[in-house]
C-alpha cells in the first residue's frame, strides 16, 4: 500500500463518515426513549471500541495493515445498510459493538499505515498533509450533506454513505492488487 493510496482510502472513507454520522446521531435520539439510552449506545461504542484496540494493534502487526483497513470500509459499508432498518433500542446497542470493533480496526491501522508510509526525518510533514486532505474532505462532506439531505431520505444518505465505504475499500483492493501484480513481472525479468 502506497502513501497515496492509503491517503486516497481514507479521504473517501472520511468523507463518508462525515456524512453518515451527524445525522446517524439524530437517528440514534429518535429511536430511544431517553438521553440514559443515548449515553448507552455511545458508551457501548467507545468501552468495545476501547478493549478491540489492543488485539486489532497486535495483528496489524502480524497480518498487515491493508487487510484491517478493507475490513474497517467494507465492514462499514455493511453496517451501513443496516442502519436504515434499525427499529429497536437492542439493534443500536449491537450495531454499536459491532461500530466499537470497526472504529478500533481504523484508528488503530490508519495510525500504524500511516506511520510505516513515513521517513522518520520527514513524518511530521507527511502526516500534516494526510490530515489536511482527510479534513478537508470530512468538512466539505458535512456541509454538502446538509444539502444534500433537503433532498433525500434519511435511509438513503446510509446508502450512499455504504456506496462510500465500499469505494474506499475499493481504491485499497485495486491499486494495491496492480502493484503487487508489477512487482510480480518484474521479479520475473530479472
């Protein structure tokens, strides 16, 4: 996975989450019955979120970043499509474990993707620039999908949000698929 490709992914998928997750919070509040079920959802994210990390670092290591961050997009692109038909208070608690997991698979392996793209003497440099691009892209998304939403269905900004993870993970699948293929031919020149 090149530096740029990783930078590509996570843009799209960070635009993605901009647009899903500020109306999916409106989403989470219309489905309880009070602010302590509210608390419990986002809580159950964070504490799963939280005891994955760990795990999710020690295999990243082990099996390599890439494969967590197709995970991550088109886990995400999954859920996603679930989101919609979410009826009850015990669906949100499940998709927020299962949303907990996800968010460990990208913080932990955006980090370590990021960190082994990075020269030592230059990564303050290069990781500036990668949050730059995945901000910009997360800002732009947020303001659009207020347009955007006047015009569409609370369950089909899900949709294109899961069309968007489902790109993400995409752009990491292919470009990585043709460079290793290339590295391949060229080991068999020499």
């Amino acid at each position: 996975m090149t530096y740029k490709q990783l930078l590509r992914s996570q843009s799209v998928i960070m635009t993605a989450s901009s647009v899903a997750f500020p109306f999916y919070l409106l989403l989470l509040r219309n489905l309880g019955d009070s602010y302590s079920q509210f608390g419990w959802a986002y809580g159950l994210f964070a504490l799963s979120s939280a005891l994955f990390h760990p795990l999710i670092g020690r295999w990243s290591d082990r099996f390599g970043d890439r494969i967590f961050l197709l995970v991550y997009a088109w886990g995400m692109a999954l859920v996603m499509l679930m989101v919609p038909v979410l009826s009850e208070t015990w669906q949100v608690y499940v998709i927020q474990v299962i949303m907990g997991l996800l968010g460990a698979v990208q913080k932990t392996t955006e980090k370590t993707a990021l960190s082994r793209q990075t020269e030592q003497n230059h990564s303050g440099k290069k990781v500036g620039h990668y949050h730059l691009w995945t901000s910009i892209w997360a800002g732009l998304a947020v303001i659009l999908t207020g347009y955007l939403i006047d015009f569409l269905t609370i369950g089909a900004l899900f949709y294109v949000t899961s069309f968007l993870y489902f790109i993400g993970g995409v752009i990491l699948w292919t470009k990585s698929d043709l460079e290793d293929g290339n590295k391949h031919m060229n080991q068999k020149a020499v």
